[in-house]
C-alpha cells in the first residue's frame, strides 16, 4: 500500500514511524515533512491547503490512504473533497472538523447532546460583550476568554478578574489580535483541577479509546511561563482512573457518537477530548481537537501493538467493532527539545549534534522542528525542535530513562522542561 502523510511536525514523524512498521505498507509520502520523517518516507513539497495539487499527487502515485496530521486541511474539508473524487483518506468530514474549529459549535453541541462542560456565554458583538462584564460579572471573578475559531492553541486567555476579561475582549474583538476567528468570543467559567487527554478512534459509529495521556502546556518547569504546543507529556496518565475512564467510555463518547450521527456528521478519524478533572474526580470537557494531538501522539503510538493500518482501514469502512486494539502494558514519557525563546521569538537554523548518538531502545528520535542542509547537517527548523520518548515498565523508570539520554542531543540555545510526568508520581503517591 502507498500512503499520503500531510503535516511536518513531531505527531506527523510518529504517524509516519509507526506505519513504516506494518508490513502492508510500501511506500510512504509526506508533506511537506522534516528532516527525521525524510528517513522513512519520501518528502514532497505541496502545501497542506492545496487540495488540487494534493489530489493530483494522489491519483497519479496510486496512493491507496491519505492520513491527516494538522487541523487546518480537516477544517477546510480536505477530507469532503477526497471522498468526492473516491479516494480514502483518515479523518472527519469538514462538519465533523467544526469540533475543534469552532468552539461556539462545540459548546452548542455539548448542551444539546449532555456532555458535561464549563458554563458558557457567546459575544458576537464587542459592545454587548463589555456590558455583560461591566454589568454582570463580578469584579474579581475569573473567567477564561476564548477566540471562536483556530488560532493554533493561542486563543485562550486566561482572566484572573473582570479588569483582564475587559482587556482580552477588546484584544479579540477589537484589535483582532486572532484575525477572524475572534468574530466570535466564548467566555467560559474558569475550572480548576488535573487536564488529560482522552483520545479516541472513531469510525462513524463505533470508537476504541487509547491510553490516557497528560501534556504539559507551560514552558517553564513547575507550570510556570508562557502556554505553549506541548512541551512533553506521558501516558498512561494515573489520573484517569477505572472509574473514570468507565464514565468516559458508557457515558461520555457514547452521547457525542449519538450527537454525531443525529447531525448527520461523518466522523472517521481520532477524537481527542481534552479534560479537566475536577477534585472530586468529575471529568469536564475543555475542548474537542478532531485529530491526534502532538506531543501525546509521540507517547501514544509508540505502546499501540496493533498494526496502525489495519486500524486506518476499519476506521474507514466504519468495521472498527471487528477489530480488537491491543496496547503494550508500559509507560512512555517524551520530552520536547525547544529553541530558547519559544513560545516567543527564537532563532532558527541552528546546528543540531548527538542525534545518532542515542540507541532505540533507549529513547526514540522524533524530529518536530529539523531540516536537513545541502551538506547534510540537521539544523533547527521550528520552536519545537526533538522529542524523546523513552519506554519503561512503569512511569518511574519511563522518566529516569529518558533524562538519562536528554543531554546527548544538544544546540545552542536549547531548553527542555527537567519535570515531565512528575505529575504522575506525585498523584501515586496522594
Ligand atoms: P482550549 O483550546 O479550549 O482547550 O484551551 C487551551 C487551554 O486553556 C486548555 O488546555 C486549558 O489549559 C485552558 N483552559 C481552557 N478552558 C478552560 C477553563 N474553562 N478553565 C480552565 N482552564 C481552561
Ligand atoms: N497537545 C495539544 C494539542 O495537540 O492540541
């Protein structure tokens, strides 16, 4: 089989990893890739939104699936027009993709179809927006102020009162800080408690849930600093406990497959559900992406024993009860290697040394963020540069053995946190 990847980060690497493993597979393409994934497949230059040209590339290289990494080419229906023309391709319908891309959506069908989550308004206008705050909300309430549409994971701001919800309506609506996909604000009732990851294979009408993983969005050591992409994360996270995970799974993901099907929405692909978990272990649902999220996906694919293909396959006819998922019993952690600066401003190019030093079995390379130059060097290419993943038989040993290799790889300016998973070591010992 010959398979189409589309997107060039960390997630896209390990997408591509993993089904270079399968027998099934001949020949691998992505676009537009990285330096890592121009190991394991053969790297083409077509941009992710150019859907002539990616179908064009499609039919005339016999490709039998297309697998989307990103969010942008599902929100702007890539997977709509492939179906047109016949060609199987992994992931939900452009309506299916209004999930992650419009958060006003989300919010509606959440209500509609029993999904527990923050309470909410919607403000399509800046004036009745900074009257509701004047009038209605006290004065050192927090809230959480969101951007309607995509915005990478940058359209979130965080209000410690109404002062800073003030400010951060004017900045979406107004200065238009997330061009328009701040036409639309959410402003949304401020949850505290331990956020996880629940991702899901969906095929239409049935799903299977993967382990559970935690991200660690801050920059800095302890939370601390700017959000980011993900700056590592672990799975399985302890956090998501039997009970939970059984809420997930009876209640949860069955009353969004329903509300799926009753919108007549055609969803083939991964469901990410993006928790908080509350203090009494209440599970609340922050935020749908309709896609893998990265970095987990470099924790998650790595302990996925089955055969992605055959996954790939019975998502897309929609068989996915025939199929029995098996995941290996260990922990992974991986830990992102940035550019100093990021999220900020940071300097690209730069050379990256150690990376054949480190043994597979000791942590795998993802590239995220590399290029390769004329005379063969990798530099840095991205804010998000190398993730590691160690595998262990337990998430005490998962840590150890990826810290242990960390400092093989280094460049200039490199910056990586010293504490993911602890959260997990610390929730064992509660
Ligand atoms: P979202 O893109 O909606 O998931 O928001 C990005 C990040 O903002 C989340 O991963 C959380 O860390 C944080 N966040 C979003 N909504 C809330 C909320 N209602 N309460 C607390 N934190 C939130
Ligand atoms: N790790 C968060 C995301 O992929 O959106």
């Amino acid at each position: 089989m010959n398979f189409l990847v589309i997107g060039n980060g960390g997630r896209e690497h390990a997408i591509i990893w993993k089904l270079a493993q399968s027998q099934k597979v001949e020949k691998i393409y992505c676009t537009l890739g990285n330096a890592g994934i121009s190991n394991l497949a053969e790297v083409i230059n077509i941009n992710v939104d150019d859907f002539n040209s990616l179908l064009k590339f499609a039919i005339e290289n016999k490709i039998d699936y297309t697998f989307v990494g990103p969010e942008v080419p599902l929100a702007l229906g890539i997977v709509d027009v492939f179906n047109a023309k016949g060609l199987k391709i992994f992931g939900p319908s452009k309506k299916g993709a209004l999930l992650e891309a419009s958060k006003s959506f989300a919010k509606k069908f959440m209500q509609k179809y029993n999904i527990p989550t923050a309470q909410y308004h919607t403000f399509t206008d800046f004036n009745l927006a900074k009257n509701f705050f004047e009038t209605s909300w006290p004065k050192s309430k927090k809230v959480v102020v969101k951007a309607d549409g995509l915005a990478s994971g940058k359209g979130v701001i965080m209000c410690q009162n109404r002062q800073e919800a003030l400010l951060a309506i004017e900045e979406i609506m107004q200065n238009k800080s997330f061009g328009t996909a701040g036409n639309t604000i959410i402003c949304e009732e401020w949850l505290e408690g331990q956020e996880i990851s629940v991702l899901a294979f969906v095929d239409g009408k049935h799903f299977s849930i993967m382990p559970a993983a935690q991200d660690h969005k801050r920059v800095g050591d302890k939370d601390t600093g700017l959000n980011t992409g993900g700056m590592g994360a672990y799975a399985p996270t302890p956090i998501a406990t039997k009970e939970l995970l059984n809420k997930v799974k009876n209640e949860i993901i069955p009353n969004i497959i329903n509300g799926l099907q009753n919108e007549n929405i055609d969803y083939k692909g991964v469901l990410y559900i993006g928790f908080m978990i509350d203090d009494k272990g209440t599970p609340y649902v922050l935020e749908f992406n309709c896609r893998f999220g990265d970095p987990e996906t470099q924790v998650i694919l790595p302990l996925l024993e089955t055969d992605l293909v055959d996954i790939v396959e019975h998502v897309i006819s929609g068989t996915l009860d025939n199929l029995n998922i098996k995941w290996y019993k260990k922990s992974a952690v991986c830990v992102v290697l940035t550019s100093g600066g990021y999220p900020q401003k940071y300097e690209k190019n730069i050379k990256i040394f150690g990376l054949n030093s480190i043994k597979e079995n000791e942590a795998i390379v993802f590239h995220a963020g590399t290029k390769k130059d004329k005379a063969g060097n990798i530099l840095t290419s991205g804010g998000r540069v190398i993730v590691l993943t160690s595998i262990a038989d337990n998430i005490k040993s998962a840590i150890d053995k990826v810290y242990s290799v960390t400092q093989k790889i280094n460049f200039d300016k490199m910056h990586y946190r010293k504490d993911i998973a602890q959260k997990a070591l610390k929730w064992i010992k509660k």
